[in-house]
C-alpha cells in the first residue's frame, strides 16, 4: 500500500453529479498530475456528503478543509495553493449564512457540527466502491459478531432493546417486525430491503445506496441470520442508476470476500442478494405492491392482513425493511441497544436522517438525534431561511405527512408528536416554506402528486383523489365556492378511512393538516378570491400605484402582451384583462411603484 | 475469507489507509513550502519524509505543508508534533536529515537537540 | 370452529372464512361490487367497508378473515357514510347514461345505487372518455362505464387461462383494458365473452346485430331463416321471468315464427349431425393411426383459443365444423335445393349462448361454395330475447310449436351438447353401438357430466379389445390441464372434449347473465338439469336413430366421412400465435 500525505474527497452521489463533480473530479486528476503528486496525493469519489446545494464540494484531509461549488477552472488554484504549498483557498470556502464567517473545517461547519451520523456514518467519507474501505470502519465486523457470538434471538432482542422503528413510514418496531417475520412458519423467507424511495424531494435511501452500499448488505445478512433466511432482495428503482451500479459492485466485491454466499465466515449460514429494478412507481414504495412487482406482477397493494411477515413475497415469511433502517443496524450490534438508546427521545430513539428542501439556506441531507426540534434544524443546522424571510411552515413526511407552523418550532421531531399533529415523520423529507409560499398551492401540488401516482386500484383513492384535487384546482384559479371546504373534509376523512392501502389513506393529510393549521388561507381564495401568500397566479393582481409612478414607462416597454399604458411623466395603468401576471413591469419599475396583491 | 480472525486482519491493514480522514490522536510531520521552503528544497524533503515514512510502514503519521514562518534563510523547516507533546521545529531539513528525524524523533521519540530551533 | 359477532349477532363460522361470508351467516347483507368467490378477492371497490373493534379505519370485509372474538360493525354511521361516499366517487365518474344503456335495468351499479339509497350527486368532476372499443365482432368495450372492479380481468386470466385483460395506467386514468393499452382485436382474445357475463355495468357487452336482423326480417326478397342452439332454450326464458333450467324450446319457436323468419330450425339436428361425422372420425383415427386423442370442435372459443396458445396441438381437433356452420352449409345447399331457393336469397340467423359463434362465423374457412358466409348473422340468446320484447311478443303466452323440416328433427344427444360432457356423452352413444352392435341400455354417462373442472371416463367397446379413454374441460384454465399433458406426452387419451366456457354452451358469453355472479355455479346447474331433461323428454337420445340426419346422407351426402360430408362439414384450422401485434408488423 502507498502512503498518501494528503487525500481529496470529491463527492460522487447523484446530486453532485447533477452539478458538475466529474468534470471537477478529472480537473483535479489533471492537475494533480502536471504538479507531480500524483504519489503523494490520492482522490478518492465518495458518495453524498449531504450538502447538495453547495456542490460540487472537496474535502481535502488530512486537516479536512471543505471547499464548495468547486468549478473545473478552481482546480488549478486548489492543486498549487493548497495540496503543493499548503495555502487554503478561502475564497472556495463555506461562508456560514448567519455570521458571515469563512469556515474551513469541515467538521466545524454547522452543517455537519450539528449532525449526529449513524446512518450515514459512511456516506462521503468512504469510497463506496472499495470494499476495504467500509471494513476498515469495522465493516461487517457486526455481521462477523452475529454469527459468532450471538443467536438468532439474541440478535432481534439486541434490535428490539434497541427502540429502532422503520424509517420509511409508519415507524413500526423493526424488532418487532423481525420477530413476528423469525417467528411466522415456514422453511424459506426472504429479506427485502425497500429501496424504492419515492417521496418528492427525499433521497437518504439513495444517498446510502451509492455512498455505503456494504453496510445494507451487512444489515440484510444479520436480518436474514436473524429471521432464518438465505435470500435477500434489494428492490430500487431504476431512475437511481448510480445506486444500482454501486449496490450492484459492492454485492460482487462482498461475493468475493465470501461475505455473502455460502457458510459465510465458516460458520455455516448461506446469505445471498439480487438486486429488482422496479419502474419508480411511487405506490411500490408500499409493501405489498413492492411484492407484487417483485413477483413480476402490476405493482398494486393487496389488503393487509395477511402482513408480508407472514405472507409475503411468494406467499413466504418476508421481512421488509428500508434502507434507512438497515443501516442503522450494524452500528446497534457493535456498540450496543444501550448506546443506541442514548440518541433520541424516550419513544424514538436514535437519529433520523432528513432531506431538508425549500426555503431553506443548506439543502441537503441532515443525520440529526430523534426529538431535535424544528427549530434547530432550520436555524443551527441548516442555516435558516434565505433573504431574511419569515418561516410559515414545513412540511414533514412528504406527501402523506402534514405540515407544522412557526408554532411547533420548539416540537421534538420523533414520530409520535409528529403523528399528534396530524404530520408524520413518514420518509423524512423535510420542506420549508416561508412567507411566499400558499399553503392551498402546497396542498395542492402534494395531492397532484399522490393522485398522480394512486395505483388505481380502489376507489376512494382513484376517484375520490382526483374530485379533491378538481376542488382545489377551482379554489387556487379564485373558482372556489362555499361548501369546498366541507366537500373536501368530506372526502378527505372517507379517503383517509376507506382506502386500501397507506397511500391513499394518508394521500389527503396535507390537505386536512392545512385545514387545520390555514383554514383562513382557504376562506380567503373562496370568498375573497386572494391569495394571502401572493403565489397562486391567477389572483393575483398587479397594479400601479399613482403616488409612486413617475411615468418612465419602463413597465410599458417590458410588457409582453402590451398591458399597460400611459402618457410619460403620468402614471400608468395595468390592463387587468390583458395582464398575463409575468410580473416582468414589477420586477423592472425603477420606482417599486407596481404592486402586487 | 474464512473467518473472523481474517477479517480483523483486513481491517487492521485497510485502517491505514482511512487514517487520514478519520484524524485522532497522531505523529503530525508539517512542512514549510512557502515560495522559500520550496527555494530551498522543500519538495525533496517531503519526498524523503514519506518514502521513509511508507518504508517504515507508519501510515498513520500525518504529513502537513505550511506557509512561511518568517525563517526564511533556515528552510525547509520541519515540525514534529507528538501527540500530547509541544512542537519541535527543525531547521535546514534536507532529504538525509528528514530520515534522521523520522527514524529518531517520530520512532523512538528522541529529539535531535542539535538541528532543533524552536520548540 | 370460531366464534365472533355481527352487529351484536353471534355467529359460529369455520376457521378461514372471511367476514363477509360470515355476516352472510348471521343473516346480514353486506353489498359487494368488485368481490367474486375464489376468484376476485381483492379489496378494491370499497363498498363491503365494515368497522371493526380495535382495528384503525374500515376494511374490506370480503378480504378480512374473521378471527374469534371479532366484533364487527356492518350497520355504522361511519359505514353507510363511506359505502355511499365511495358509491358516489364511482358514480361520479359513470356516464349515467342508464336509460339507453343495454343494461338498462340489469345493472349491479343501479342496482347499489339504489339498495344504498343515493338520491342526490355530491361529487362532480371530469368523467373519464375513452373511445369505444368495436374491434371485434363479438364483444364491445365501452371503458366510460367500468367501475375497476376487474372481475372480467380474474375471469379471463384464472377462469379462461387467456389473461389479455389487465390494468393498465395509473391513478385517475387507470382502465382495464386488454393488455398493453391495445384494442381487443389486437391481443390474442378468444372472444368467449365470460368477462360480459360478470360485469357489472354496461363496459362488457355483446356487440349487438339485432338491427341486421330486423331489417334483413323486412327485407322481401330474402328468404329468413333461423336455427337456435341447444343451450338457448334452458336459458332464455330467464329473460322472460322463468325460472333458470326451464325449458321453453316450443315458445321460443313460436315466437321466432312470429318475429318472421320463414323456418326455424334446430342446431341440435346439426349437433346429431356432427356426432355421425366425429364418432366416424374418431373410429378411423383409432383404425388407421391418427393423430389421437382427438379434440372436440364445436367451441369457436376454444377453437380460436388452440390456435392462439396451443398451434401445435392442432393436428388434435376434429376437423368437423361446429353444428351451427354444418346447419349452415346444409342451409345453402342442401336446403336451397330441396325448397327450390337460390343460395344468395337465403338469410340465416343462427341464435347461440356465444358471443365467439359471431366472430366463426365470418372465419373465411365458413364461406360456402356459393362464395357466400354459410351463416349471416348470430345472435346471442341475449339479444334474441331483446327482439322478442322489441317487438311486443309476450313469450309466455305463446303456444309450444315445433322445429321445421328438414333441419329441425334432432335426439337428446343433440339437446345435451349444451351442457360440458354433452358432446362426448352423446359421441360414445353412438361410437358403443357402432362398434359394438350391442343397444346402450342406460345411456346417461354420469361420470362426464357435472361441473368439475376435468373429468375423466374409460368406455369398454363390447365385443372389441378397445377401452376408449376419455377426457372432458370445460372453462379453458381446465383445458390447459389436459393441452400441457398432450404436450408432454403424459395424455393417454383417445377423445377429449373441451369447451370454452365453465359448463359448456349453457353458460356461454352470449347467455342471460346470473343475477348474483357469486351464485353462478347455482345457476349452471340448473341450467344443465334443464338439458338433461329435455334429453330425457326425448323420445330418440342417440344420434345414429336420428331419422332425419339418415334421410339427409341417403339423398345427399352420401358416405359418412364421404366426399360430400367432407366438402360441407368439415373444415381447417388457422395457427395465430399469443403476440398478434408482433405478428401483423412482421
């Protein structure tokens, strides 16, 4: 093995990829090489660090200094200052949004010095596709202790102790779930490990397939000592390309070391994996259309009970976990139910990890103990609201949570007050909203999505989804009528009750949580036909004001659809019936004369 | 892999190289390349450093660069940091004294008094 | 045994069984739309909602397993408020175009929709507008009135083994629809027409030529002529308030003759017909080597079904035609001579149980030697009794009358082709004293007859070495059965005889539709008692003593399996293949 003075991180996931980082990768490649230390500096593609916004984003150890939206043309700069003389390039540095101040240190920056990574322990700081890297931070020393030194019931009690619920949804007891898969009847079960992110926004179960891809294969080993499997599926969707390849890559390299396989680590126990690419659909998040794909069958929920614990893939015992919650297992079985227990809140315990999006200074993913508050995570974590905005809401569990107002800022983010508030923790996307955004617009925009993806199976979802939306479609033109409201509690309450599977059941949460929480926002579309947000386009209105237009007659030129008119050196009007409300003339008025209402 | 035992084996060697991202406790080796270091010949003292350093297998010795220290006409500067202990610098470190050093100070912990300006 | 209440009644059911079936046990009804027995258990319409202690929101009880102690809730404000709601989503997107629909007053939604009380339309939005589809001959699509409840989907696939119905799109726009988006005459559909009988709404249906007909009735210059199936006539007084399995042959002539056809005739001489030419055929193939076990050809469905799936078992069927095509070929032939008609000036209807009889007949293999379709037009039983009706002819006060000759004299073993066994039942009549020489005294061969889904029989030929081994499918997932086996080798048999649909003809596509398609069973078997006692009404029950088939080859055909026989009532068959659309690019 060489020895390496100095090592770049360049992070490989999918969102950086997006911005930019291979170009940025071979620049440093490049340039690494023409300084000539190539033998004395490695660069090394990890996956996610989380902070998607700032990418494409280095770390260059050994003193981890953090460099942001990295150009190719930065490279050259980065290479002779910093890994030829040792100079920091502040000018690629992370400038904290509230004080202003440069930061160097990686770990110093809020974002990260906030975090508390259990799940994503590995992800941007291993290279995902060398195994040896992921052994090194005690990789499958976990699944090495199982089999060793623990039986099948001592290890689900270790998860059990443990307080671990699913991070995918509902938050059922993974130790209960693993008990009620090891005890159901049957010779074969299965592992499957749901992959198939699909919430808007949401991408942690991405961000660890690609970034750590041994630590789910190590998880889905110990589940299957655990439930008495030999055969695991992984079940992603095929728009996670890079997430195949890496999980795919790391299956053979753990072949390989005969860490999957057979009489793994001589003690007898066969584990194996296949990789099911399924088509994005969002309902084959949900377990039993998860089968029916696996199966090869249309993806469409079936009734429960029977659960897939007793009844699942080919009708055998199936254990189905998600990968946030796999990955948390081999850190449980190292360092103990106790240390795990420490994080968190009396009833959810250990980290969530969030995908904070929106109105919100540091998108990306945050790893942060269960019960944080909103509050912190906005402002200590993610660097508060951008342009000195007021927070109105955030929305948790995507498109069948709920959203939580500027009151629940101090609420400890764990399942059950979530669930109290008629949110839920759901995947753990996290979008935050400020003053701009209407929350009928949001409601709207979350129901398109879920009546969009309703497998159309059953009714109340089918149709009952798209007669909610059409109400909502009216009330955000200014075509709402009394009785909207009560029609859509109507339906959202039989939707909720009625329904087949978890989609549809939680489809209208955002619609009844901005009831709750905005009634008044709704009231105003319908009878006062405004937008008290100012977002949705059709009510708005754009008018001059008198007393500040001094007739330059800008707004008159830049009008697309020549609505306004005027004589110069007199104030203008807006032609409402032509306007198409670009709001081009407000955004160019020298005078802020044009308002917006 | 057979067993467990393998797999700590694996562990351990592969432990090198994560050490410089999972910092903690280590033998720190700086290095002054400022434009006057470099003048004097710094590069080959770094070069020296890590061959001897990977010779010896010490993988988890973190080798640092830094600017000018205002001692130009004693360049290439090195510093020596243990862990818990204060920073030796040493003067006019060439290839030969680098070796000299590693082996000495960084493996047995003995200062070499005589080429050391401050510590 | 378990114990759990219903509504505060106590009810003790088996172990498995499903609280819907449950509450029917302590007297309750509970109303279903999407759920069929064994076959659709699914969950999906959401009407059979029942509440129950501890368990969060409403289920299904037709997918809920009762469990002792349960205590269910069927009769809920919370209940009926979400059976109605989800009723009135359904009927929100349903054209309601009820008075001119063709279930008009047959309809399961109308139905609900009453026994639930709705009475006013909450809910209103986009309705869904897919084209008709009217690619087929047989069956007609109209996708605005499904209701999702897929039960043509678990019909096709478990019942039929076809399976080109499927789901298709998401969400809103979700529709079941034959696979891949494509119109029906583009997948490999058999046409037998089992997904129109268990469709609740007007999205399955015949294709309707009840118009041609009338208009062909007024027609002078043409001579009109009519055969009716076997299975017509224990099914078609349903449509006129008779009990299912009554026989009502000598009014439904009646009222033929009083629509204007100028004879009517009866496929069961045809079906006579055809077992001369079949049992003659199968003695050969067991003489001189043939291709064995030889197949049964008298179900278009199933005949269309083996070209599509089976191709290589086809060297199996009989290559006799169906009765209707035989009664066909001998109209325009044999027929037009006797009564002095020139074959173009004849029109025949044939009225079948079969929605795939429509697409058999337009098969180019059944254009006669006069270049003209040797039949013009089928109806299926249902549309027959809608000209009745149209018409204004009350058919249970019409007197009994009968068939006219010459192709309207037939045995019992022509009547029994229309239950499943039928048409081997009445082939080993005649093949036992054929070979033989010996009288069959008990004719009835119980162990063909009845609705399991293969049933098997060995028949001693007297006075020959021979034990003939026979087979009977009814429903084409049975059939799969015995064609896997050829395939393999492992079918010794020498005759099978398969038809398309569950039952046989009797309740084929074209039938009146159950009421209740979860008492279908109930209804087929009243259905086949009605057949076996029209057979026994009979005072012939062997087709070699029919003395009309007699007179035909003596003055006409001539040899059995003759030249003549051979030109008129036999035919060939076409190799389709499962993947139409691939095919047609090629």
């Amino acid at each position: 093995m060489a020895f390496y003075r100095a090592q770049v991180l360049v992070c490989g996931g999918a969102g950086c990829i997006s911005s930019g980082c291979k170009a940025v990768q071979q620049a440093l490649i490049h340039e690494i090489n023409k300084a000539g230390i190539d033998e004395e500096v490695k660069v090394i593609e990890t996956g996610c660090i989380g902070t998607c916004e700032l990418g494409p984003v280095l770390v260059v150890y050994p003193d981890g200094t953090f460099y942001q939206k990295v150009k190719p043309e930065d490279v050259h700069t980065i290479v002779e200052e910093h890994l030829v003389k040792g100079r920091i390039v502040s000018r690629l540095l992370y400038k904290d949004p509230l004080t202003e101040k440069t930061i160097p240190e990686y770990t110093k920056i809020s974002f990260f010095a906030g975090q508390t990574r259990v799940a994503l322990r590995n992800t941007g700081v291993i290279d995902p596709s060398v195994i040896e890297e992921y052994i090194a931070r005690d990789g499958y020393a976990a699944l090495g202790k199982v089999l060793t030194e623990m039986s099948p019931e001592q290890v689900i009690d270790e998860i059990s102790r443990s307080g671990l619920r699913g991070r995918g949804g509902a938050g059922f007891s993974t130790g209960l779930k693993w008990r009620l898969t090891a005890q159901a009847p049957g010779d074969e079960k299965y592992v499957v490990c749901n992959a198939d992110e699909g919430d808007p926004g949401a991408f942690m179960d991405r961000s660890i397939l690609e970034g750590d891809p041994h630590s789910i294969i190590e998880a889905m080993a110990i589940a299957g000592y655990a439930i008495g499997s030999s055969q695991g599926y992984i079940y992603v969707r095929a728009e996670y390309p890079l997430a195949v390849a890496n999980m795919q890559r790391a299956i053979e390299q753990a072949r390989q070391y005969n860490l999957l396989g057979k009489d793994i680590f001589g003690t007898g126990f066969d584990f194996d994996l296949e990789i099911r690419v399924g088509a994005g659909a969002f309902v084959c998040g949900e377990e039993t259309a998860l089968i029916a794909s696996i199966e090869g069958n249309r993806g469409e929920p079936r009734p429960k009970p029977p659960y897939p614990s007793n009844s699942g893939l080919w009708g055998k015992p199936t254990l189905i976990n998600n990968v946030e919650t796999l990955a948390n297992i081999p850190p449980i079985i190292l360092q103990g139910s106790e240390w795990f227990r420490q994080i968190g809140t009396e009833k959810s315990k250990g980290t969530k990890v969030f995908a904070v999006a929106g109105k919100i200074n540091n998108t990306g993913l945050v790893e942060v103990p269960m019960g944080m508050t909103l509050r912190e995570i906005i402002y200590d974590v993610c660097g508060g609201i951008p342009g000195g905005k007021q927070f109105k809401a955030a929305q948790t569990g995507g498109p069948s949570g709920g959203c939580l107002t500027a009151d629940h800022l101090d609420v400890p983010m764990e399942y059950d007050s979530l669930v109290s508030l008629g949110s839920m923790m759901g995947s753990g996307g996290l979008i935050i909203m400020d003053e701009d955004t209407c929350m009928v617009d949001i409601a709207r925009f979350f129901l398109d999505f879920t009546q969009d993806e309703s497998c159309g199976k059953c009714t109340p979802c089918r149709i009952g989804t798209k007669r909610m939306l059409e109400i909502l479609n009216r009330i955000t033109r200014g075509e709402g009528k009394e009785g909207d409201i009560e029609a859509l509690e109507a339906l959202a309450e039989n939707i909720k009750k009625s329904s087949l599977c978890g989609l549809g059941q939680s489809a209208p949460n955002p619609v009844l949580s901005t009831l709750r929480y905005f009634r008044s926002e709704y009231e105003a579309h319908i009878r006062e036909k405004r937008c008290p947000a100012g977002a949705c386009q059709a009510l708005i209105v754009y008018a001059i004001q008198p007393d500040r237009c001094r007739g330059c007659g800008v707004c008159a030129r830049v009008c697309p659809v020549e609505a306004v008119s005027g004589q110069p050196r007199s104030p203008y009007e807006i032609n409402s019936e032509k306007c198409i409300k670009c709001g081009l003339c407000r955004e160019k008025c020298p005078f802020d004369a044009i308002a917006k209402h | 892999m057979k067993s467990l035992e393998d797999l700590k084996k694996l562990r351990d060697s592969a432990r090198q190289m994560m050490h410089l991202r999972e910092g903690g406790d280590s033998v720190r080796i700086v290095i002054g390349m400022g434009t006057c270091g470099i003048a004097a010949g710094a590069r080959e003292t770094l070069a020296a450093v890590m061959q001897e350093l990977e010779r010896l297998h010490l993988y988890d010795v973190v080798v640092t660069q830094t600017g000018c220290a205002g001692f130009c006409d004693k360049e290439p500067l090195v510093d020596v940091i243990l862990p818990g202990q204060p920073r030796v610098t040493y003067a006019k470190v060439d290839g030969e004294r680098a070796r000299r050093i590693i082996d000495e100070h960084v493996v047995n912990g003995r200062v070499i008094e005589q080429w050391v300006i401050e510590r | 045994m378990i114990k759990l209440t219903i509504d505060g009644v106590t009810v003790a059911v088996p172990e498995g069984t499903d609280v819907l079936a449950a509450a029917k046990a302590a007297g309750i009804r509970i109303p279903t739309l999407c759920y069929m027995e064994k076959y659709n258990e699914i969950g999906a319409c959401r009407l059979c909602l029942v509440e129950v202690k501890g368990m969060r929101g409403l289920l299904a009880a037709c997918t809920l397993q009762a469990s002792d102690g349960m205590e269910v809730y069927t009769n809920t404000p919370a209940v009926r408020e979400a059976r109605r709601t989800n009723l009135e989503l359904l009927l929100s997107d349903h054209p309601q175009d009820c008075l001119i629909c063709v279930r008009n007053g047959q309809c399961e939604l109308q139905s609900l929709a009453e026994e639930m009380g709705i009475r006013r339309q909450r809910f209103e939005g986009e309705k869904s507008a897919y084209p008709l589809d009217h690619s087929t001959l047989s069956i007609m699509r109209d996708p605005n009135k499904c209701v999702l409840c897929r039960r043509c989907v678990a019909v096709c696939k478990q019942v039929q083994g076809v399976g080109v119905l499927g789901a298709v799109e998401r969400g809103f726009d979700t529709i079941v629809a034959p696979e891949g988006g494509c119109l029906l005459h583009d997948v490999a559909c058999v046409l037998c027409g089992q997904c129109v009988m268990v469709c609740p709404t007007g999205a399955l249906a015949e294709v309707d030529n009840t118009e041609e007909v009338f208009a062909a009735l007024n027609d002078k210059s043409k001579h009109v002529i009519v055969q009716t199936a076997p299975a017509v006539r224990v099914a078609i007084g349903e449509e006129f308030g008779y009990p299912p399995g009554t026989i009502v042959t000598g009014k439904m002539v009646s009222a033929l003759r009083r629509l204007g056809f100028q004879a009517v005739f009866d496929t069961d001489f045809a079906a006579d017909l055809t077992i001369w030419e079949e049992a003659n055929e199968l003695l050969e193939r067991l003489n001189n080597g043939g291709t064995l076990p030889m197949i049964t050809s008298c179900s278009p469905g199933w005949i269309k079904f083996i070209e599509h799936y089976y191709p290589d078992l086809i060297e199996h069927l009989s290559t006799c035609k169906s009765p209707q095509q035989m009664l066909g070929a001998l109209a325009k032939t044999y027929y037009a001579e006797k009564i002095g008609v020139s074959p173009e000036d004849i029109f025949l209807v044939s009225v079948m149980p079969c929605t795939a009889k429509k697409f058999e007949r337009a098969r180019p293999e059944m254009v006669g030697e006069s270049g003209l379709p040797d039949v013009d037009i089928v109806l299926t039983t249902r549309e027959l009794a809608r000209m009745i009706k149209v018409a204004g002819i009350d058919l249970p006060q019409l007197p009994d009358s009968d068939f006219d000759s010459p192709l309207g004299l037939s045995t019992g073993a022509g009547v029994i082709f229309g239950a499943t066994g039928g048409v081997m039942e009445a082939a080993l009549r005649t093949a036992y004293e054929w070979v033989s020489g010996e009288a069959l005294t008990n004719v009835e061969l119980e162990a063909v007859r009845g609705l399991s889904g293969v049933k098997e029989a060995e028949v001693k030929l007297p006075g020959t070495d021979i034990t003939l081994r026979v087979a009977v499918a009814h429903g084409l997932a049975n059939a799969r059965q015995l064609l896997d086996k050829i395939r393999t080798g492992k079918a010794d048999y020498h005759f099978i005889e398969i038809m398309a649909c569950p039952g046989g003809c009797i309740s084929g596509g074209g039938q009146p539709r159950p009421a209740d398609v979860n008492e279908f069973n109930a209804l087929r078997e009243q259905r086949i008692k009605g057949v076996y006692r029209a057979d026994r009404d009979l005072p012939l029950r062997k087709s070699h003593e029919n003395p009309a088939v007699k007179e035909l080859y003596d003055t006409y055909l001539g040899e059995i399996g003759g030249e003549r026989a051979h030109h008129l009532l036999h035919t060939n068959y076409t190799v389709r293949g499962k993947y139409l659309r691939t095919i047609r690019q090629h």
